[in-house]
C-alpha cells in the first residue's frame, strides 16, 4: 500500500460513499449528467466532470451552467439533478467494488459502527445498495437529511449524529475529491480508495485524504488485525 492504514487509530464507526466507493457506478454517473446537461443545454466533457463527481447533484449543474457563462437558480438546478438522477437509474447496472464483502465483515467482526454517506438522491440509492449483496439492510444517509450534502460536512455530521460516535473518531471512506473535503471539514478521518474512483491518489491526498488505499480489501485487512496491533 502507498500509505500505511494500520498506523490510524482504530475507529469507532466507518462511514463510506456509495458511488464509486462500494459499487462501481462512477462511469455511469458521468454519462447521465452527460446526457442530462446536453439535453438541458450545457454541453460538457467527461473531463470536465470527472472531478465535479460526488459533489451535491444540484451544486454540480450550477457549477457547468457558471462554466458555460449562462448561471441557473436552484430550481433549475434541481430540475436538471432530478433529469440526471433518472438517466442514472435507466442506465445503472452496479456491481461491487472489490473488497466490499470482506471490509463490511470485518468490520462488525471487529464491532464497529458503520452506514452508508451519500450525496446521492434518496430514490437513486436502493439499486446500489442492493447489488451489494449483504446480509441486512445498512443504515444509510442520503442527500434527502440534510440541507447541504458534500462538500459540506453537513451529511457527515448528520451520520455520526445517528450512530451516536464522536465524529473525531469517524473513519470516512470514499472516492472522490469532496469526498475528502467533507471528511475534513466534519472532523473525521479522510480515506481514499482508488478502485473506482474517477481522479488519481494524488488528487486525493491533495484534497486531505489521512491515507489512500487501492481497494477495500485493505480496509478489511487493517480492521481485522488483532488488536494488540491497533492504534487506539
């Protein structure tokens, strides 16, 4: 690993992104707000939005439409959020990313807290969420809790509010550049995992990442360590 994960100390709840993260969705993303933003007037690139992946849907379509010289308001950004989210669903067939099964399995081995964060509309969230193949329902947080989803911290906090752990002692799993942000600004620890994200490690880090990981199988790894391993 590029980063050494056992040298954090051992969390109290992890939380992790959904897109990109847990399920290989990421591509998929881009080629709805693709078609979405086309079809709503504002013609973009995968580059330009692959680092705009994982922000609040809405804040994304204002940030193409101020890009393009021609701003919209919120109900026009929702509107076009709303457009996106439901050519994601035509499109998504998610799969889990590797290591899932086994970071989720060591972590309740391990008795630690843990939810799913993301800034995806509630509506969107049940296909993924049921492609992982686990053995109950996980709590989830979605876009719909909170005012303000990522890059605010807001969906975080919210998240360790309803596990009842300190958010200092949150270990916050994801892919993407906000990912990081939120983390960072909700006071948790910032992860990075490479395996499906659209932007490289060094974005990551950049963006505050602790520690980046190429899968979640490193997650697994350094949770099921014994505990006289642990940094506590």
């Amino acid at each position: 690993m590029p980063d050494d994960i056992r040298s954090l100390p051992h969390p109290d709840a992890v939380l992790f992104d959904l897109d990109g993260t847990l399920v290989d969705t990421v591509g998929t993303r881009i080629d709805a707000w693709t078609e979405a933003l086309l079809a709503a007037g504002y013609p973009t690139t995968r580059d330009q939005l692959a680092p705009m992946i994982g922000l609040d849907g809405r804040r994304l379509a204002k940030e193409v439409a101020t890009l393009a010289g021609r701003p919209i308001d919120e109900a026009r950004s929702e509107e076009i959020d709303k457009a996106s989210g439901e050519i994601y669903e035509r499109l998504n067939e998610p799969r889990p990313l590797p290591g899932v099964a086994a970071a989720v399995a060591a972590i309740e081995s391990a008795g630690i807290k843990w939810a799913i964060a993301t800034s995806s509309r509630k509506d969107q969230v049940k296909t993924s969420v049921d492609k992982l193949g686990l053995s109950g329902e996980p709590a989830i947080i979605d876009a719909s809790h909170v005012e303000h989803a990522k890059p605010e911290p807001d969906l975080l906090l919210y998240a360790a509010k309803e596990l009842d752990v300190d958010p200092g002692r949150c270990w916050y799993v994801g892919d993407s550049t906000w990912d990081m942000v939120s983390a960072v600004a909700a006071g948790m620890v910032a992860i990075g995992v490479t395996a499906g994200s659209a932007v490289g490690g060094e974005a990551l880090r950049s963006a505050g990442a602790a520690v980046v990981v190429a899968t979640l199988e490193d997650i697994a790894e350094a949770l099921g360590r014994p505990a006289s391993e642990r940094t506590t």
